[in-house]
C-alpha cells in the first residue's frame, strides 16, 4: 500500500475509534470538505494494483488467501466493509492425549457445515430475518427487501445435536460395505446393546439420508453445486471401504441395567483409515456414540453409504433433558408414546416425564383402587394397565430414556373424586352455592393420608425410576379457606405437628370473650384479656406446609423398599411456598413460571432446579418457531444462576388441543431445538449454522418413519410417500386396497392340488358324456331335462374353467386394506 493509503487508514481508524462510520460522515449533510477531498484518495488507494514488495511482505505476514493465491487483502478496504482479517489457522496444540491431538489436528481442516465439494462462490445467501428464512435479493429505495421464503440447504452427515468437541476431514471420504457392515460390541449378554446393534445396523444400512439435490442449484449466482457430479471423482470412486464398527464399553452393563441422572452418557468415536471405534464408559454413553454415528452416514447420489475421517469427543452438558407428555386431557395410545420416545433417542433426550392423570381423566389402572380408572378414565378401554406401563418402562431402558410418572397433589384432582368423593375438599360459595363445587384434596382429614400411602405404594412398585414427581402447582387453597370444617380440623392436624401443646385459636377466642365480660368492656381490660401465646396465625398455607410434609413423610418411609431409593420432583409452587427443609436435599425443583431471579431463589433454599418456562410446546406460533427454544438457555449465563445446580430442563406439551393425530408433528423437530440447547455446549447458538443440520435432521426422522413438522419453512425431504400410520389413498382420498401374492410353499402346493382335482374331475365328466350316449340319456330322462348332449358339454366346460379361474384367484391372493 502506499504512504497515501497509509496516512488514510490511520485516519480511519480515529474515525471508527469515535463510532463515526465511514457510510454515515460521506452521506451526512455535516460532512466538511475535508472527508470529501480525502474519499476519492481512499477510492484511488483501494484500485491502486499491489506492488511485487508489498505482495513479498503480504505473503511473509500471512496476508495472502491461500484458497485464492491471486487475492491479496487490503486493510483499507477491509476496514471500510466492517470485515476483520482472517489469520491464518493456527498450528494444532499439542497435548499429552492421542485422541486430544488427533481432534486437534482434524479440526484444522474446513469444518463448514457444507463440504467444500458442495460450494462455490456466489452472492445468493439464505438468511434469517425477523421470523422466517428468506432468500433476499437486496433493498430498493422506500420499500422493503424482496426475497423469497425458502429453507436453508440441509448439511449432509451433520450430527443433531451437535457434539461437545467434532472436527471431520472432507478430503478424506470412507465407503461404508452396506452389504457386510456390522456393529461388533464386546458386551455379551447385554440386552441393551443387543437392540441397539440390531436397531442401528437397520438405520444405517436402510435409512440413511441421500445428498440432497437442491434446485437452487439452477439459479444465477448459486452458491451450491451439483452433488452428482462429485461421486464419480476418484475421492469416492477409490474410497477406503469401512465393514464395521467397533464398540467398547468400559463398565459391565449388568452394573447398570437401568438409568439414572448419575448414568455416564460420555463416549468417544474415531473414523480413520487404521480405525472405527466407539469406546464409552457406560452402555448408555454407547447407545448416544451409536446415535452420532448413524447421523454421520449419509447415502450418496451413487446409492452408496459414506463417511467423513471424523473425531467426535462427546459428552452431555446437562444430565437430565426431558420431554413432558400430557395423557390426562387427552389420552394417549402406548405405540405413540413409543414414537415420542424414539424421537428422543435420536435426539439425545433421555427423560420422559409423564403426566398420567389430571382434573380432566384418570387412565392410570391402579389394582389396589380400580374404581379411580372405573370411573374417572374417559372411557373403559383408555386405561394404562401395569402391563402397558411396563412395555413402555422397557421400551425407554433399552433407548437410554427414563420414564418418571406425575401424580398430581393435592391440587388437579378432580378426576380422582369421581370415584373417591370423600377425598376432595367441598369448597363454599355463599354467593351462589353450587353442588358438587369441589377443589383439591382434603388435607384435613387423616383418612385422606391413609389413601395416598396405599395409593402411591402401589404407584412406586410399578415405576422404577428413583425420582418421582409429586405435582405442587396451581393448588386453589382459596377453597380451604372457603370451608370452617376444614380450617378448623386442618389447624387441630396442624398444632398437633407443630407440637403446641397450648389450646388452639377458636378455644382461645372463646376464653377471651368470657374475660372481657367478666372484666366490663373497656380497651385496657380487652388489652388485659389478650392471651399471651407465641403461635402463629393459621392459614390455608399453613395447611398446604402441614400436607407436603406429612404426605413426603410418608412417601420417605417407603424407599427403604426400593433398590434405587426415592427422591422427588415437584413444580415451583409447592417447593416456594411451603417449609419442607427436611426433604429439600432430596427434591428437584421445576421452574416453569420466572426466570433467573427464581432460580437464584430456589437455588439458595438448597434445590436443585430445571428449566421448562421457555420450552411450553403447546404454544403454537405461526412460522418456524424453533429458533425461540433454541436460543432459550435454562443457565441463564451471566446472570448469577449457579450452573451446577441447574440440572438442566424439559420440552412441555400439555395436551388440552393435542391429539394422538398431531402430538407427534407439534413435538418434532421444535423440541429438537432443546435438546441441542440441552446437549451442547453453551456457546453452539448460532441460528443459521443450526438450521441446515436441523433440516437435515427433520429428513432423517422421517425416513425413520416418525411422522414430524417441517422445520425452516419451504423444503423438501427425500423419501417415500407414507409415513408411519397412513395408509396409501388415490387421488380421491380413498383408501387404496392393496393386494398382495402369498409366496409361502404351503399355499402353492394347495393351490396345485386343487387345481389338479378340479381338471381331473372335469376331464371325468367330459368323457363319460362324450363316450356313453345311453347313460347321458337316461341321466338327462331321470332329472326330466331334454336338450342335446352339446349343450350339457358346454356347460360342464364352463363351469370348471369358472372353478379353475376362481381357485387361482383365491389360492395366490389376499386382501389387506
């Protein structure tokens, strides 16, 4: 560069420092004469062609693109477009760790979520603006930018989510031998990893994503390439063929046969010309390491299955990542839960957090209480018999997934006191008294603690998980304080707890309404006749206290039965409101309604907290809304929240408008949104890097056959035309009968024999007819026909062939509708 360009960026540079923008001072109406003399020397500066000196200096201090040799960088105009200068990528770290290094080295290649091979240069960019993806075109003068709404283009073998430390090689690509690959584990006699080589050896193999073709392809200025094209280069021709994957676990799975908000889920994989392996310290970090690299093959215009030279070293940021399934307002059949719970084995979750029963329904089939399902299920057959609960217990073991079931107390009871009047609180209403008008449990009567330790003894010999969620929220305690029976035998259960010995307040009252008319009535005999006592007024609240503690009382009582203990999970309400110090080591507290300041505040009281205000799924908006979960961060980082007692949060969907026909797209691909903010690390925030590895997912998904959402907008996934549960229709919509051929041996050969009998039994006929006129006569005489032999020929012929015809037809085919 020349002194003139020198002494500009200097100048420049003051400009910037005092926040006067170069755009802003030329177009300003204060600009002086000064800047305008100088903008044509700065232009002059910017074309001035680079001496063969300053090049030599450019390359010795790193300047030079290496991508584009030929382009040399100017600060001057960098600094006028707001562009810092890329440095050069340093040199890899080294480190005591092999794996560590070899991360280090990997990740100095490109790590685009596109391959290189899939890119060029081009203006035309898909970005976020406001609530949508838009192709943008540019601004005209008084109007707003036109642009087209189109999803991003999906990445192709990109994890979801995204793993803690991942670097891969696009230079160095493995064919995957579909025809003999296969997961090698060293964990003989271990069910858990037994399903999952046969269920991931499938999704490999069979359900890999192909690289998409994208139309945008066809577009002036595309920044995308045809990825045909790149399959017949000598990168994939000639790769390296992988026939298996390697996986070894450190720890005995018998050691742990069920998981746990402790379970190791951290695991390793190396993908190298010497090496295939997965190593992890649990099963269940495995079964996550398997996950990665199903989503790290991808299928090939060609039909073959690849794979990037690949370090992933992996582990989850929060130990419990939950999705809460609402079966109360709606029920909810048992294969759709087993959809919900494979979506979260694809996405890392591994908590499903059921909220059985509510005001709405009672589904639960309790043994020791029938009469709750009896007559508080929507219907005889809506019910989850312990039976069911076990399969689906199983079915979240063998994917990692916890099931932690919500009886709601004392509040959203309801559907309880269909068969259980007595157990609710009659509430009053002076003003307009209603029968039947009935709120929570009646937490005044002993008869009422008595049901819930039967009750949930029943309830904790089912579900094996150590964590229990007890509800909390919402209790109307208004209806406590609308009833005198209730308040008065509530504080008597109360005192009693609190070991005063002295009478209680309505004795009390009594006592000093006899003094004072002993005493005459004046203000200093009624100073006299006030009791000297230490208690504390009673209230509904002091009844709530009284409630959590003698029912958590009792539920304490039983974990000495459980192998895995028994702790506790309850809403806000319930932990901030009532005075259970004595359980507070043991519960974890769901924040749903605040922010930082109530974690703070949870945190001090000694809880341990999740996150799910932000995560109400049920709250439908207009558009791609996963951006809004996805910035969502249950840490709140900066704002004081300590992050290790944040053991991290859930994805709600309450089901008042959900349905078994729309659960599953209003779940997925939105909650996979949190499970990345849950999975990875706390700086992965960045929206457009996100969306294509999210498309990507969504496909991945489907051709899984989970039945989910759109995610970015207008796109497309590779696949076949149904979904898990739909059946094929024509044009019409009418559900299309399919016809299929039986091809077992046993059908065939009773399709010959028969065929066989018949002809042998026409052939019969035909020839006795033919051969003794006589006899044909005297059969047509006996049955008092007459008509010529032909005739009878024919008919015979007609009638076997229509036999044959028919027994053909029966014997090769069945319908199916």
């Amino acid at each position: 560069m020349d002194v003139t360009g020198c002494l500009l960026y200097v100048c420049l540079r003051v400009l910037r420092a005092t926040h006067l923008l170069l755009p802003a001072v030329y177009s300003s109406g204060r600009c002086n004469t000064v800047f305008k003399c100088l903008l044509p020397l700065l232009i002059y500066s910017l074309t001035t062609s680079t001496t063969a000196a300053d090049t030599h200096n450019h390359v010795h201090q790193g300047h030079v693109d290496h991508e584009h040799p030929h382009v040399h960088h100017n600060p001057v105009f960098e600094f006028a477009q707001g562009r810092r200068r890329q440095q050069p990528p340093a040199s890899p770290a080294t480190s005591s760790d092999e794996l560590t290094n070899m991360y280090n080295r990997l990740k100095a290649f490109h790590q685009g979520v596109h391959p290189r091979t899939d890119t060029k240069s081009g203006g035309l960019r898909i970005n976020w603006s406001k609530d949508m993806f838009f192709l943008l075109f540019g601004r005209q003068m008084y109007a707003e930018p036109f642009g087209v709404r189109r999803s991003p283009h999906p990445s192709t073998g990109s994890p979801w989510p995204l793993p803690k430390r991942y670097a891969r090689n696009d230079k160095m690509i493995y064919r995957i031998d579909e025809d003999h690959f296969e997961i090698r584990t060293d964990s003989a006699g271990c069910d858990v990893m037994e399903e999952a080589v046969v269920r991931y050896t499938k999704r490999i193999v069979l359900n890999s994503l192909e690289d998409l073709y994208d139309n945008l392809q066809n577009a002036e200025a595309t920044t995308l390439n045809d990825p045909r094209g790149k399959y017949s280069t000598d990168l994939y021709v000639n790769a390296p063929v992988i026939s298996a994957l390697n996986v070894y676990i450190k720890k005995p799975c018998k050691d742990v046969t069920y998981p746990s908000i402790t379970s190791d889920e951290s695991y390793h994989i190396i993908i190298k010309s010497n090496q295939t392996v997965l190593e992890a310290n649990e099963v269940w970090g495995a079964l996550r390491g398997l996950e990665t690299f199903s989503q790290l093959v991808w299928k090939g215009t060609d039909q073959k299955l690849y794979v990037m030279e690949t370090i992933v070293i992996d582990k989850p940021r929060f130990p419990h990542r939950g999705i809460m399934i609402d079966t109360a307002r709606h029920y909810i059949f048992k294969e759709v839960l087993f959809d919900v719970m494979d979506g979260m084995e694809m996405n890392k979750m591994n908590v499903l957090h059921w909220h059985i029963v509510d005001d709405q329904s009672f589904p639960f089939q309790s043994k020791t209480f029938p009469e709750l399902s009896k007559k508080g299920a929507y219907h005889a057959t809506y019910v989850y018999s312990h039976e069911d609960i076990g399969y689906i217990i199983e079915y979240g073991r063998l994917r990692g997934i916890r099931v932690i079931p919500e009886f709601d107390v004392p509040g959203h009871t309801y559907a309880w006191g269909l068969s259980q009047p007595g157990l609710l609180s009659h509430c009053s209403n002076p003003v307009m008294p209603q029968p039947g008008y009935m709120g929570p449990m009646d937490a005044s009567k002993d008869e009422t603690y008595t049901f819930l330790k039967s009750f949930f003894k029943e309830v904790l010999s089912v579900f094996k998980d150590q964590f229990i969620h007890i509800g909390g929220d919402e209790v109307p305690v208004e209806c406590w304080n609308s009833n005198p029976t209730i308040m008065k035998e509530g504080e008597k259960l109360y005192r009693k707890w609190k070991g005063d010995k002295q009478s209680t307040s309505s004795n009390m009252m009594d006592q000093n309404v006899i003094r004072v008319q002993q005493s005459g009535y004046n203000s200093n005999n009624m100073m006299q006749a006030r009791p000297m006592t230490n208690q504390m007024p009673f209230g509904s609240h002091q009844l709530w206290d009284y409630f959590q503690n003698r029912f958590m009382g009792d539920l304490d009582g039983m974990k000495k039965d459980r192998p895995a203990g028994l702790k506790y999970m309850m809403w806000q309400e319930a932990a901030m409101k009532t005075d259970i110090k004595k359980f507070v080591n043991d519960t974890v507290v769901i924040i749903w309604l605040g922010n930082a300041q109530l974690l703070r505040e949870a945190i001090y009281k000694g809880y341990k907290v999740l996150y799910t205000s932000c995560w109400y799924l049920d709250n439908i908006s207009p558009g791609p809304d996963w951006q809004k979960y996805y910035k969502c961060d249950p840490a709140f980082p900066g704002q004081g929240v300590d992050e290790t007692k944040v053991l991290g949060g859930e994805a709600c969907l309450w089901a008042e408008y959900i349905t078994n026909e729309n659960l599953m797209v209003l779940l997925w691909p939105r909650a996979s949104a949190a499970a990345e903010r849950l999975w990875s690390t706390r700086d992965t925030q960045n929206i457009e890097e996100a969306a294509p590895r999210l498309h990507e997912q969504r496909c991945r998904m489907l051709s899984r056959g989970l039945a989910v959402n759109h995610a970015n907008g207008p796109d497309y996934c590779l696949r076949d035309g149904r979904v898990k549960g739909a059946r094929p229709r024509d044009n019409l919509g009418r559900v299309i009968t399919v016809t299929h051929r039986v091809n077992t041996p046993l059908m065939s050969v009773f399709q010959e024999m028969i065929i066989i009998i018949q002809v042998i039994i026409i052939l019969i006929l035909l020839l006795v007819v033919c051969r003794n006129k006589s006899y044909t006569d005297h059969v047509l005489k006996t049955f008092r026909l007459r008509g010529s032999r032909k005739i009878l020929i024919v008919f015979i012929s007609i009638c076997g062939l229509c036999s044959i015809f028919y027994m053909r037809m029966w014997s090769f085919q069945f319908s199916n509708p």
